[in-house]
C-alpha cells in the first residue's frame, strides 16, 4: 500500500497537480488581499514573499507565509501604496492640464512633453519597492531610496521587470483566468532579476565594510 502510494506521490502527474495547486493558492490569496485597493502594497509584498519561500526556500507553508508577511508589513505596505497613488493623483493632474489646460490657462506645447517627467520616480522605484519591504526591514524611506538605488544600479535590467509585470496584467485582463497563474508566474520571473540584484548589492556593501575594516587598522 505505502509503495503505491509513493508511487503516485512520485508520479509526474502527481507533481504537476500540486506545483498548479501551489501556484494557484498563492495567486487567490493575492488576488483577495488586494480587494480592499488601499492594500495592494502589502498584498504584492506578501505575494513577493510567499514565491521567494516556496522557490528559493523550498516552504510548504503557503497561506502561513503569505498572511505573516501580510501583517508584518501591513503598515509600511499600506504607506507605500497610498504615497503612490497620491503622487500618481497629482502627476495625472499634471499630465491632464498640460494637454487640457484648465479653463483659459493653457500651456506651450513643449510641456505635455515635460509633464510626463514627474512620472519616472515611480517607474524608477516600484520594480524593486515591494521585493525590498518583502525581504528587509529599512523604514518607508530607506525602503524607496534603495529601490531607486537599485534600478540605477541595474537600469537595463529594470525595464525587463516592467515588461513582464505589464505583459502579465494584459493576458489577466484579456483572458481573466490566466489571473489565477499570472501573479505568480510574474513574480517568479521578477525574482530572476530582482534576487540577483540585491545579492549584487548585499556583496558590494560587504565588500565596503571590509575595506572600511581593514582601513581602520592601518
């Protein structure tokens, strides 16, 4: 009996049940927690989380990672969220009345150009916002400092997190389904880039200390 059942436990049916099982449990969760709009941070943070214990960690304990991260950063999460959307609220009025004006007020035609610019602290920072909350401890604004940090240290490498995050919600929003696979599909591609990143800049901070260590003996 217990040989037949290791049988089909080994079985590549078996294993491919459970990996969607897995992938599909991560992304319900994800899609419920964001529900409430005010915590998508968190809710993308928890998402982050969840991936990096289940793939690099080897965890089992999907909901119990994704609901501890979920309130460990629910504060700093929310933050985060609202910070952006009220920067997104006033770069959009921005963008609006360079192409509208606003009543008899028009401006020259060279700024809606112009007016895209106040955009790029939020292009150059959310790549790596919630992977670094998910993983560190470092506060609301050292957390967004190190991100954009981070995107200037790996600028071409930034733009390939955008394309598969961006590629990812319009299969969701074309074929609704895919969103129980995209999230952490997604994610697990961002991981690629993002887990890279950050070990890159933990070795060169090391590396400082180190040297600041052997200065100080001199």
């Amino acid at each position: 009996m217990k040989k037949s059942f290791d049988q089909i436990t080994n079985s590549w049916l078996y294993k491919t049940s459970q990996m969607v099982g897995d992938v599909v449990i991560i992304s319900v969760l994800f899609l419920l927690f964001c529900i409430p709009v005010v915590t998508i941070g968190p809710s993308i943070t928890a998402l982050y989380y969840t991936v990096y214990r289940k793939y690099q960690k080897k965890s089992d304990s999907l909901s119990k990672d994704f609901i501890r991260s979920f309130k460990d950063n629910l504060k700093n999460g929310i933050a985060i969220n609202l910070i952006y959307l009220a920067y997104l609220a006033v770069a959009g009025f921005n963008i609006y009345f360079a192409f509208n004006g606003l009543g008899s007020v028009k401006l020259p035609d060279w700024y809606t150009v112009v007016s895209f610019i106040p955009l790029l602290p939020v292009i150059f920072t959310i790549p790596f916002v919630y992977p670094l909350l998910a993983r560190f401890s470092n506060g609301i604004k050292g957390t967004i400092t190190n991100s954009f940090t981070l995107c200037m240290i790996n600028f071409p490498k930034f733009f390939l997190i955008w394309l598969i995050q961006l590629a990812a919600i319009a299969v969701s929003v074309l074929f609704p389904p895919a969103a129980l696979v995209t999230p952490v599909a997604s994610t697990y591609l961002c991981q690629m880039i993002t887990e890279k990143a950050i070990a890159n800049a933990i070795r060169v901070e090391q590396s400082r200390e180190e040297t600041k260590e052997a200065e100080s003996y001199v």
